[in-house]
C-alpha cells in the first residue's frame, strides 16, 4: 500500500523533472546561439585590430619618412650654409 501511495507522488517528480529537462535544453540551446554570437563579435574585433595594426604601420612608414626628410633638410641647409 506504501508503494501505492509513492506512485502519484513518483508521477509528479517526474513530470518536474521532464519541465526541468525542458526548459535545461532551451536554455543550452540559448547558450550556443550567444556563443556563435560572441565568437563572431570576437572574429570582428581581430579583424578591426588587424586594420588598426595596419593603418599604424602605414603611420609608422609615413612618419619615418617624414623624419628622414627632416635630416636630409637640415644636411642641405648646414651645408649651403657652411659654403
């Protein structure tokens, strides 16, 4: 009669439990769709930093040349004042 008794009850922790299930697998499922998400944001900003690293670069260059330019300017200009 005890075991009779335990089967409604059993019933019902089942029935719990198949929500908790439920809703578990909607919430895994939510889980992976942010994940994808996130790995794409992560991809974008790589690649805004490999623009960023670039446009530096090309900064770098201009600025380098620029110092050269300077050099030279002030060679030229010493020497024409020197003569």
């Amino acid at each position: 009669m005890a075991e009779e008794q335990d089967l409604p009850s059993l019933g019902e922790q089942i029935k719990r439990l198949q929500g908790d299930v439920c809703l578990l697998k909607s919430d895994m499922a939510q889980v992976r769709a942010d994940s994808i998400k996130v790995e794409s944001d992560v991809a974008a900003v790589k690649a805004d930093i490999a623009r960023v690293e670039t446009k530096l670069e090309v900064f770098r260059e201009s600025v380098v040349d620029r110092f050269d330019q300077s050099v030279e300017l002030v060679k030229s200009s010493f020497r024409t004042l020197s003569n």
